[in-house]
C-alpha cells in the first residue's frame, strides 16, 4: 500500500510517545505510544505498526496491531491479521476473517459521541 500525496508516515524504526494530531493522512509503521487525533483524516496501520493510543479519526483501517479505544466518525476496518485490544466507537465496522478485536464495539457512538467528560 502506498502513501498517498501528502501522506505522514511513521516508519519502521521510528517511535513516537506523546499525542498526534494533525488534518493529513497518516501511515503507522513503527510505534505509536500516546494518543492519535485525526478528526478529518484516515489512520492506516501498516501490517509492521504498533499503537497503544486512544485514537480519534475519520477513518480507521488496521493491519497491525492497535492497543486502545478507537472512536471514528467514518469507518473502522479491521483487515486480516489484526489485532485489536479495546473498544471500537463507529457506525460502520468492517472485520475480515482472520481479524482478532478483544473489547466492546458500540455503532450507536462515533468519535465526538460518548466521550466521558472531565
């Protein structure tokens, strides 16, 4: 899969701990400790990537391995040989065999909805 234009990629020998944020695309291949907020943009994790990060975005596709609460607006697919720890908030959820989600999954809340306030 190649990044589209403009695309961010985290790249296989690269960690990132603390929160990402931006209005692009971003491509996981390496690590991501933190938190991840893409409210207006796709979040790819690359078969090599590993997030442990609550993760807010658009859209969320995994090929990885995701420790944390995905909440999406758009969509959630979970392709083959993923693996997902936590709760996934979206409407639209799509799993492939061979994916593994160990959490809740709620269709009724997307990223803003459902968010325990302070």
């Amino acid at each position: 899969m190649m990044p589209s234009e403009g695309a961010t990629v985290i790249g296989r020998s690269m960690k990132n701990d603390g929160e990402v944020s931006g209005s692009g695309e971003l491509l996981v291949d390496g690590e991501v400790d933190g938190a991840i907020k893409l409210p207006a943009s796709r979040l790819t994790v690359r078969a090599e990537g590993k997030v442990k990060a609550s993760i807010e975005a658009q859209d969320v596709v995994v090929l990885g391995t995701v420790e944390g609460e995905i909440r999406a607006t758009g969509r959630v697919d979970l392709r083959a040989g993923s693996v997902v720890m936590g709760n996934v908030f979206s409407s639209r959820l799509s799993m492939e065999e061979g994916a593994t989600l160990r959490g809740g999954v709620d269709p009724s809340k997307s990223a803003a909805e459902g968010r325990t306030q302070d």
